[in-house]
C-alpha cells in the first residue's frame, strides 16, 4: 500500500508528491513509491507518453523498460532485413528475359567488327537474351520467350564455343528447372515481412518459420546455380576463343537476399523471446512490490 502522504494518479501510473519534503518523508516509508515513480511515466496513456521519458527523481527508466524499448528498436532491423532480402529475391526473379540486362551468369562474346559491338549473351531465370544481337552498331536485344528450364549449353555451342559433353549438357540443362524457386523464395520472404511488421509476438514467430523456409530454397537454388553456371564459366573461359563469361548482377543478389533471410531469422527469434521474457520480469516486479500493474493497450499493429 502507498502512503497516504503519496499523490497517485493510479489510473495513468503516475506517482507525483506534493514537495521534496513530503517525497524525502514518503520514499523511506512507502517501497513501492520509488518502484511506480520510475516506471509510471511509460504507462501507454500517460500524458507525455511521446517524450523521453525520465522519472520524477530525475533516474533513468529501469533496465526492464530499457531492454524492452531496444528488444522493439532491434526488432524492426530484422524486419527491414527481410523487407531487403524479399527485393533482392524479386531482382533474380525478373532477370533475363525479362530484364534484358540483369542476368545470373553473362557470357561476353568476341564477334565484335569495327560496325558491330561485341555481343553479351545474359542468361536469366526464364530464359535468355542476346545483348546487342544485330549486325550493326546498338542493334537491339533478342530474348526468348519466358517459360522454365532451357537449354544453356546449347546456347554457348551456338556461338561457335566446343560443345559440352553429355553429362555438363545434361546437367546444366535439368539444373534450369530449379530456378523456378527463385519466384518461390521471394513469395514466401514476402510473407513473412508482411507477418512480421503486422504481428505481435506469435505473429512475428510464424514470420520467422516462414523466413526459414524462405531462406533453405535460397540456400538450394543456390547450390544449383552456382553448380550450372559454374560449369558454363569454367567451359567458356578455358576454351581460348576469346569469349568471356562471369557471374551477373541477379546471382550476387540471391547471395545477398541469403545472408540477410539468415540475420533476419536470428534477429527476430531473439527480439522475440526478449520482449516477452522483460515483460514478464515487469509485472513480477510490480506484483512484489505491490503496485497497481496497469496493462497496456494491445496494439493491433505492429510489435510488442
């Protein structure tokens, strides 16, 4: 119970004393006075709940308040992250032939003349396009249509590269289907951005689950990838007809979009956890101290 002397505002949270004589009389005798005047002023409905917060004494909010307000600030990284990763995904996805100019591995041809550029084959998630493919000076690009798994190899034999043998051939050509998970991985970290950002706590965790699966397809197709186009790399670059191939822009991204889903994960799991094991330490610490516990309004958006 709190001293009569004690002018309480339970209904906000916030303990205010008449003077510093009367404070300097009701701290020693009241243990819960100093216990709500630290931490009333964060009640949701408080009058300066949008300021920075500081308790009448001039302390600063307990560590259970602190934890929670970086636990919800860390929080929001991880959502970004997976906001980024589900871009870079989408990237991969519209590469070649869809953008003519973004592709997984490009091969730098050398049929250039003094009237014709060299042209740039970039092999996409879809398809393929020929960069430059005219006869003459900044002739336009030639992509083919959109549709899963081509035919790679037979593409740089086309250019007057040696051919690969069956297995690489074969290889390369059934590895093309598995880039169907691009599209996949990007929906899937999609939603759980979504969940994550709209979500409490349980919410957040189903964000999470869904980053998992999100983030095993990237590590597969990655895997496939860098095993098709490697081959077309290897058997490109060591043939001495003067073409050149190298990994694109689009595969750096699936990299990328990787790595991040990976944080996110973490990042949001351990946010989680966090902010549910502080607010438990919260109202423990009020019911000892025996305080009135004023519950907060549930948010309907967003986290904590």
């Amino acid at each position: 119970m709190l001293c009569g002397m004690c002018s309480l505002i339970v209904r906000v949270g916030v303990a205010r004393a008449t003077s510093c004589a009367t404070r300097q009389w009701c701290m020693p005798a009241c243990p819960s006075f100093l216990l709500i005047e630290s931490w009333a002023p964060f009640a949701p409905d408080a009058p300066f709940f949008s300021k920075p917060f500081r308790s009448l004494s001039g302390r600063s909010p307990p560590p259970t308040l602190q934890n929670m307000a970086l636990a919800r600030r860390t929080h929001w990284i991880g959502v970004f992250f997976l906001f980024a990763a589900s871009i870079l995904l989408l990237i991969t996805t519209i590469s070649a032939p869809i953008w003519n100019t973004v592709g997984l591995l490009k091969v730098h041809l050398n049929n250039g003349t003094q009237a014709h550029h060299n042209s740039t084959i970039s092999f996409g998630t879809f398809g393929y396009c020929i960069l430059n493919a005219g006869p003459q000076e900044d002739s336009p690009d030639w992509c083919t249509g959109r549709h899963i798994g081509y035919a790679p190899a037979h593409v740089i034999a086309a250019t007057g590269q040696s051919e690969l043998n069956e297995v690489e051939a074969g290889t390369s050509t059934s590895f093309t289907r598995t880039m169907v998970l691009h599209p996949v991985a990007c929906g899937i970290a999609f939603i759980a951005w979504i969940v994550s950002i709209g979500s409490g706590v349980v919410g957040s965790l189903f964000g999470v689950l869904a980053a998992f699966v999100a983030w095993v397809l990237c590590l597969a197709v990655l895997a496939t990838d860098f095993s098709m186009f490697g081959i077309l790399r290897h058997h490109v670059n060591n043939d001495r007809s003067g073409a050149r191939a190298y990994f694109a822009s689009a595969i750096w991204c699936l990299c990328a979009a990787f790595v991040l889903l990976f944080f996110a994960m973490i990042i949001v799991t351990f946010t989680c956890f966090s902010a549910r094991r502080e607010k438990k330490r919260t109202k423990s610490a009020l019911k000892e101290s025996g305080a009135a516990v004023v519950s907060p309004k549930k948010k309907r958006f967003g986290f904590l």
